[in-house]
C-alpha cells in the first residue's frame, strides 16, 4: 500500500512516455515522449521570474469551486467528501499534472493521492478532461498492490460510449510514477492508456532541460489528441453523441 515514505523528493519532474492502445474495432496504437509535475498541494513550485512561462499552475485547471491555487486542496477534499470519506485527518494531497506552458494547458488525466496523519493513502482522486470543455472526478480505493476500479460516467473520446468500466494501477514510487488505465467494455478491453515515467526533482536547470527535449508539452498533447482522432475518423469509426455536460465541469 502506497504511504508518503514512497513519495520522492517534491516537486519534481516526472519524465517518461504515454502510451495509448485502441483495441477494437480498428486497432491503433501510439507512444509519445511525456512529463508531467508530481507537486505537494500545500507546497506548490514557484519558479524563478524568467522561466515561469515554462510551468505555472492554476486552481481552476482542476475540479469546480472556489478559484486560485490556495483553494485547491479544498476542491479536492470537497470531493472526497461528496463520495462519503472523512477528510478532517487528509494532511497532505500529492498532484500528478501538466503545468501550464506559455498560459496554456490540457490535462487529459490528472490524479491527487490523499493521505491521512500516519502516511496512510486515503483516497486517488482522478480527474479526467475532455477536448470539449468537461472535467469529471473519479474518487477510487487502491488496493495493496495500487489496483482500483470504477465506473465509466464521463463522455472522452467521440468513439467510445458512456459505458463499461475502468481498472486503473497507481504507482508511486521514488522512482516510478505513473497511472495505467484500462477501459472494459462487455469484460473486454477497449482501450489501454498509460502515463509513466522516473521523477527527478524539480530544480530550475531540471526545468528548463526538460523544457528544450520536450518543448511545448501541453500544446502537443493536445494537438496529438486531435490528430490521432482524425486518423480515426478517417477510417470511419463511428462518432457517439455527447451527452449533457459532466457536473463537474465549470468551463
């Protein structure tokens, strides 16, 4: 069971690849270089003036509620505690998410890890984004071996109903960080998606290092969502109607 002594040194950087798999009924596959930032929440990285265009965050890239980053912490409790968990002893909330680059992010997947006074892992808040504008909070339970599931509720790709179920893997780890996400549908997968790399900590020439071998993280992430979507249309996948915007989305 994740505790905080898995945690690395924070804030760090967490440099490796995205992989995504669509197993059926065209089958596509990619991997693209990634990194996102792993952050304690109560203490959030602030860089110096002349790389801030390089990584800036803001509270209202995630979840609903009160605005600005100070507030953020709350947001994430206020979910927790919607799902019916006891937050009064959560201390600390460890963020997994893109930064914004030049005032611009996209986060397609983002996750909180929250922990209670001993060390112990509470809860993994996970939030999903869509290129439309909506947001949706899963709150789940890992197990020991960092394993939870939950059901789907929130419309992502134009190709994929609101149906089946995740089965998510956490890791955390002073040198692996990273969440898998698998999508069942009628028990078989449909699609496999994966984020994973080694933190290394944050420090300004880790930055802006990371910053020039991966220029522009958040623009191409999002960039590559809309190609790959086209090369799926192309090949006349069948778009599904969006439903009704997710309640969690304030855009």
């Amino acid at each position: 069971m994740t505790t905080t002594a898995d945690l690395p040194v924070l804030p760090a950087l967490v440099v490796g690849q995205v992989h995504h798999t669509r197993h059926r009924p065209v089958r596509h596959a990619f991997t693209h270089r990634h990194y996102q930032w792993l952050v304690d929440l109560d203490a959030m990285p602030r860089l110096p003036r002349p790389l801030r265009a390089l990584a800036t965050f803001r509270g209202e890239d995630h979840l609903s509620g009160n605005p600005g980053i100070a507030a953020l912490k709350a947001n994430v409790l206020r979910v927790l505690e919607r799902d019916g968990i006891e937050t009064r002893d959560v201390h600390r909330v460890v963020m997994l998410a893109n930064a914004r680059v030049l005032g611009y992010t996209f986060d397609p997947m983002s996750a909180f890890w929250c922990f209670a006074d001993d060390g112990s892992l509470r809860a993994v808040l996970v939030e999903v984004h869509n290129t439309y504008g909506g947001r949706h909070a899963y709150v789940v339970h890992p197990d020991a071996s960092g394993r939870a599931d939950t059901a789907k509720e929130f419309y992502v790709s134009p190709f994929n109903d609101v149906e089946g179920e995740y089965v998510i893997r956490f890791h955390l780890e002073p040198t692996r960080v990273g969440v898998a996400i698998r999508l069942l549908v009628g028990a078989e997968p449909l699609v496999t998606a994966s984020v994973t790399g080694a933190p290394e900590p944050a420090t300004s020439s880790a930055v802006v290092r990371t910053a020039l071998r991966h220029p522009l993280m958040t623009q191409r992430v999002s960039g590559l969502i809309r190609v790959h979507g086209i090369w799926l249309w192309l090949r006349r996948l069948p778009v599904r109607p969006r439903p009704t915007t997710s309640l969690e989305s304030v855009r």
